[in-house]
C-alpha cells in the first residue's frame, strides 16, 4: 500500500473556489436552501424532522432513508443493499480498501474523478483507459479488453462521465458486463450525474441492479444539488461487499450526520420538483454555451455533452488550459478547472453549466476573450 498523493482537483479549488466570485467550473447542480427542502417534507418526512435526536446515526444508514434510495434501483435491490456515506468520496475509499489486495490489478477510464484512480492506484497496478475527443469521448471497449489481465479484478467507470459529460450506451453497458462476466469482475459505476441525462431515454439501468458483481455509487450533491449534506451511498446486490466496506467505514466516519440524513430523505421524496428544476436550468445553459462556442470557434472545441452538468473544452490558442485559467480568474472572477487537474494534458479546460448564475459567468468570459484573448492569443 502506497501513500495517496496530493488531490490535485480537491487542492486546486480548495485555494480558489469560495473566494472566486463565479463558480464556472463547477461539477454541481443549482443548490437549495435548507426552507426550500423543508417544505418539500411530506408529513412522515417532516415529523421525523421535528422529532429528531442528535444521537450517532446507524451506520448503515436510517432505515427509512436506506429503503427511500433503494427505490432508485428497482426490485433487486432493497434497503439492505444499500450502505450510506458521508459523501461519495468515502464509498470510493471504503470499496477499494474492501475489494483489493495488491496482488489485484484494476482499470479505469480516464480523465475521472481523481479518487477512481488514485484510491485503486495505491493499493494495487492499475491501468488506464483513456477517452479520446476525436472519438466524442466515447468509451471504446476494445481497449478496455486488451487491458484485462488474469488477476483483473475491478473496471471503475463514470458515467454521465465528468469531465466530459459523455454517456455510456445501453449497448455498451451491456458489451461491458458480458466481459466483466466472461473475466469475473467487479464493475465500480461512478453513478452520480444520473437523471442529468439530456435525453431520458439515454438513462441507463442502475449497475447494481442489472449485474451480480456491479457496484453502483450515488450522492445527493450532484443531480439533487445539495453537496452540503455529504450524504452518498452504495448499492450493490452483494451484501458480503456490502459488510466489508462497512468495516473500512468504522475507521473513517463511522456514521452520517442525523440531520443530513433526514434533509435527504425530505429531497428524495421530492425529486421530482428538485430534478425538473436542475434539468431546467442545464438545458437553458447548454444553449447558451453551444452559442458561446459558435461564436469563438477560432479559439475552443467543443464536443457537446449529454449528460451531467459538466462538458470539457479544449484551447486552440497559445496559452495553456493553466494560463487561461488564471487569467481568466484574475481579471473577471470567473473560475474554471484547468486539465492538469485531471492528469490529463491536452489543453483542455472544465466548464460546469447546473447553476443559474452561469449566464452572468459566461459573459465575463465573453468580455474577457474581446479584451485580452483577441489581441494576446
């Protein structure tokens, strides 16, 4: 086992991001205020709220909550197939302390979430899968078998896949659990832009209701909009794995915060309203970024996302995703997320689109490109 190295998207926000006056290069939806979710309670929900005791919560997860997310899954899961955690993060860490031995080796697609990689990365070999532009950042699933190895054990996958906003097909999902079948593999699916998808019938079956060895992560920060509860979760129909990971969380946070829990069962309950919202908003900003794109076609490319509230643009310029990214935050407030922070070097630049300021960030940018990029490039 190896240390983890520096978080370097985690890092790199953590200095900018609650000083920048816009947040551009956010991975989010549009948040609520904590009124807005309570009167979202229906009577049992709002009840549990106004009776609650600040006691250590059961580690799993409130029962009531952990049958409220099983519901997400369809009839092979229940609530006993959920475990809960103080955010996604930590379902990441607690699966891959639980699943591998540094004998194991893993894959994973790539540029992700750092934790998809580094987690798995220090505690056995892993291989990357890259994702390619000029392919739309479409998974091509010949590479993913060429790297399989006998002693394979985990494929981690992200998908409405950030930073790109890509979406896996029902096709492909299928191709990849045939293989993971064929090699007896685990399958992590990286689940937390589900019912972003631009296209409802793009949405995809949950991974752990459609496969016996899949793994599927989900969070109220992202689709729901509320990072401030820190409330994720697993779902996974073995509930050996299940008790495993549960373990690994005892050393970390043993238990949610009872609050948190109860606002997120309130949010569940009203995920209709709460989605309809983000969805209204992600549809109104990725047209406004599909015309920003027109508009300066000489300086970015654009492959249009489908899912999730994130796309990934790429500088045709001199200056690096870096250089743009600082000056562009110097002179109008306005931050991005260079791809560096991805590991990945290709001039590439997160824009995030599920919050209603976006249309204000987007022309500081607008201005920024007349002022400086159009004389300086």
């Amino acid at each position: 086992m190896s240390k983890l190295p520096t978080f370097h998207l985690e890092d790199y926000l953590s200095a900018r991001e609650f000083s920048a006056p816009f947040m551009l290069g956010g991975s989010d939806s549009e948040t609520h205020s904590l009124g807005e979710i309570l009167d979202l309670a229906d009577p049992e929900s709002k009840e549990i709220w106004d009776k609650l005791s600040l006691h250590y919560t059961e580690p799993y997860g409130m029962p009531v909550l952990l049958e409220e997310i099983a519901s997400l899954y369809g009839d092979a899961i229940t609530g006993s197939n959920i475990l809960s955690f103080a955010g996604a993060e930590e379902g990441i860490y607690c699966l891959c302390h639980a699943l591998l031995d540094p004998s194991d080796h893993a894959i994973a697609v790539t540029p992700c979430y750092q934790s998809l990689e580094s987690v798995p990365s220090s505690l056995c070999e892993v291989t990357k899968v890259g994702l390619d532009e000029t392919e739309s950042w479409e998974l091509n699933i010949d590479r993913v078998i060429k790297e399989i190895q006998p002693r394979t054990k985990l494929l981690l996958i992200n998908y409405p896949h950030n930073p790109t906003g890509a979406i896996l097909t029902k096709a492909q999902q299928g191709q990849l659990i045939e293989i993971a079948r064929t090699n007896d593999l685990w399958i992590f699916s990286d689940e937390v832009y589900r019912y972003l998808e631009f296209e409802p019938s793009d949405r995809l079956p949950t991974m752990a209701s459609i496969y016996e060895k899949g793994i599927s992560l989900g969070v109220m920060s992202k689709s729901f909009g509320l990072p401030g509860l820190r409330v994720g979760w697993i779902a996974a129909q073995n509930q050996h794995l299940l008790a495993e990971m549960s373990n690994v969380k005892h050393y970390l946070s043993i238990c949610n915060s009872a609050p948190s829990e109860v606002l997120s069962l309130i949010a569940l309950r009203g995920q209709d309203k709460i989605l309809a919202r983000n969805l209204d908003i992600i549809q109104s900003n990725i047209a406004l970024l599909d015309s920003f794109f027109l508009d300066y076609f000489d300086f970015f490319e654009w492959t249009r996302p489908k899912g999730g509230c994130i796309g990934f643009s790429k500088i045709k310029g001199q200056w690096s995703s870096d250089v743009f990214a600082e000056k562009l935050l110097s002179a109008k407030g306005v931050l991005v997320v260079p791809d560096s922070v991805f590991d990945f070097n290709g001039n590439y630049f997160r824009v995030g689109f599920g919050r209603k300021n976006m249309p204000q960030a987007l022309r500081l940018v607008r201005d920024f490109i007349e002022e400086e990029m159009k004389f300086k490039w």
